[in-house]
C-alpha cells in the first residue's frame, strides 16, 4: 500500500509514495510522472497569462496531470483581486471541461472562492490545500463540497488536531508541500489524532484518492 501525497513541490522519487507534483506553466518538467499544473495567484504574469493558458489547455487532458492547481486567490498578492477572480475563474472552467480536481491556494478570500464555485455550478471536486483554520471555516468549506487537505500546519500547530479530527474520513487529503518532514512523518500523525493504525490511514486516504481522482492508477 502506498502514501498519496497530496501536494509537494519537491519530488522524492519514492517506490511507496506517490506524489503530485507542483508544476507551472513556464517550468514545465515533462520527465515528472505526475502532476498538478496551475497558475498560482501569487505569480500571476499578465504579460504572459496567454501562452500559461495555451500550455494549461495541452497539458491538463494528459494521464499524468491528475490535477489542475495550485490556484486560488489570496488577498496578499500584489496582483489586482479582479484579475485573479478572472485567471481563477478560467482554470476552474478548464477543470471541468476535463473533469480534473483543483488543487486550490486560498488566502483570505474563501467566501469569494465559495460564491465562485457555486455560481459556476463546479462538480468536478476541489480541494483546499494546507488547510489551517478553524472549525468553523472547515464546516462551512465542507459543506459546500470542497476537500481539505493537511501538511505543514498539522506538524507545527497541535490546536488543528481538533480541526483535523472533526473532518468526515471521506473528505481529506494529507501533504507535505514544501516541510521537510516526509509523507511518512504526516500520515503518523495524521493517524495518531484519528486513533487509527498508520495502515488505516493510508487505506483511508486511498479511497479517497479512487473517489476524487477517477484513476487507474493502483496505490
């Protein structure tokens, strides 16, 4: 049985993970097994915003994009809000027109995110990724239909266990994004906070994984 690691932009190469790799347009690494691809709301270039689009739409049908992200919204960014509501917007167009998953960045801007989704009509699933917030937030993302994923904040920040643990098991991810702790290290206590075995983690991530992803792949 293997770890599926949600989110990481560093690609371990590991027989017993298998790993979603972080792409952009403009870095494209075609010798990654397998990716997410997406223009994240931090590194928007409008100058090039044609070409990142002309690659997204040849990149995202392929069996090795398993999804299309990072992308989202954060309210940090130097980038007008309009404009990323609008890049947004068109990557999650292109989600569904091949019925990838997102792998959504949200940062201060999840009503917005919530409202977009809904006024598309999105089916195609959508996952928060590094979700660390309160219960609260997780309830209202969940019951809107999105996913959440857990990494670096559950390693650093005890008080998400009861975040975490209040999650249905049908509904979360787990990744490493950019910790240096491995997959491994999150699963363990991903499981711990559960009360499950490491091997009742790993099952359970699985599953969701076939439900979400609609792959072929065996893990």
């Amino acid at each position: 049985m293997k770890y599926f690691n949600l989110h990481t932009h560093q690609y371990t190469n590991q027989s017993d993970v298998l790993e979603l790799v972080n792409q952009y347009p403009q870095e494209f690494d075609a010798n990654l097994p397998f990716y997410s691809i997406g223009i994240h709301p931090l590194f928007i270039d409008q100058e090039r915003l044609e070409s990142d689009f002309q690659i997204l739409e040849q990149k995202v049908p392929l069996a090795e994009c398993l999804a299309v992200g990072e992308c989202g919204l954060d309210k940090r960014s130097e980038t007008p809000f309009t404009i990323q509501l609008a890049v947004l917007e068109k990557q999650l167009v292109l989600a569904e027109k091949y019925q990838k998953p997102v792998v959504i960045h949200c940062v201060l801007a999840f009503q917005e995110l919530v409202e977009m989704k809904n006024t598309l009509k999105i089916t195609t699933p959508i996952l928060i990724h590094g979700f660390s917030k309160k219960e609260q937030l997780a309830k209202q993302l969940l019951d809107n239909g999105f996913y959440l994923s857990f990494g670096k904040n559950l390693l650093r920040n005890p008080e998400l266990e009861t975040v975490f643990t209040s999650v249905p098991n049908d509904r979360f991810f787990l990744e490493t994004d950019m910790v240096e702790e491995g997959i491994q290290e999150v699963y363990a206590l991903a499981a711990k906070y559960k009360g499950w075995t490491e091997a009742e983690m790993q099952n359970q991530v699985n599953n969701n994984f076939r439900t979400v992803f609609k792959t072929d792949l065996k893990l």
